[in-house]
C-alpha cells in the first residue's frame, strides 16, 4: 500500500465512522420506538388499561428532560475543554497550533453555552 493510497483511506474511514455511527443511534432508536407501539398494540388488543404513568415508564413519552440542555451544554463545552486540552499539548514553539486549535474549540464553547443559556431563560419562563 503506497502512501498515496493510504491517504485516500484516512478520510475515507473517518467519514465511514461518522456515517456508521450515526446510522446506529437512529436505527437503535427506530426499533425501540417500533418495540413500545408494538407492546402497546398487544396489550390494547388483550384488553388492557394502559395508564399515562406506564406508557411513560416505557418511553413512549415525548416530552423532553428538564435537564437535557444542561446535559447537552455540558458535553459541548467538555468537547470545547478537550480541544484547548489537546492544542495545548502539541508540540509547537510558536504556538500558532495552539491559537487555531482553540478557535476551532470556540465553536463547541459557543454551542454549549448556547445551551446552557437556553436552560436558563426557558427555566426562569416556566417558573
């Protein structure tokens, strides 16, 4: 395999991975969504009460977590800290690696702060 090759595959893999693991999530969450209509087909069909309490506990609800902007800002701005993290390890004297690194990172910053600000002004909406 000649170098040429090889740097054919990189990109290709990464987007292969990109592509495969995204595929997975939805796929994973199709069949479990298709699992709970196919439990709640059965048992309206033998006859039972289903009670708003169970088709919840079975995830059937669509109603999003209180806290899943606080979830999601966190992980963005953990993404953020790991790509400053990683820029400031890498070898380079002038440290023009490191600046563009972490201007790279200020995008998942903004993001996640993004989110953390949303929870907030729907919170305080709601209160």
């Amino acid at each position: 395999m000649n170098e040429g090759t090889l740097a054919l595959l990189v990109p290709f893999g990464f987007f292969l991975l990109i592509g495969t693991s995204l595929w997975m999530v939805l796929y994973f969450r199709n069949k479990r969504a298709l699992e709970v209509q196919q439990t709640v087909r059965m048992a309206m069909e033998n006859g039972m009460q289903l009670s708003p309490e169970l088709i919840e506990q079975m995830g059937a609800s669509n109603k999003p977590h209180p806290l899943k902007d606080v979830r999601r800002g966190i992980v963005w701005i953990a993404v953020a800290a790991g790509m400053a993290l990683f820029g400031y390890c890498v070898p380079d004297p002038s440290n023009h690696a490191f600046f563009a690194i972490l201007a790279i990172a200020a995008l998942p910053l903004a993001i996640g702060l993004g989110y953390l600000a949303m929870h907030r002004f729907t919170h305080t909406q709601v209160a």
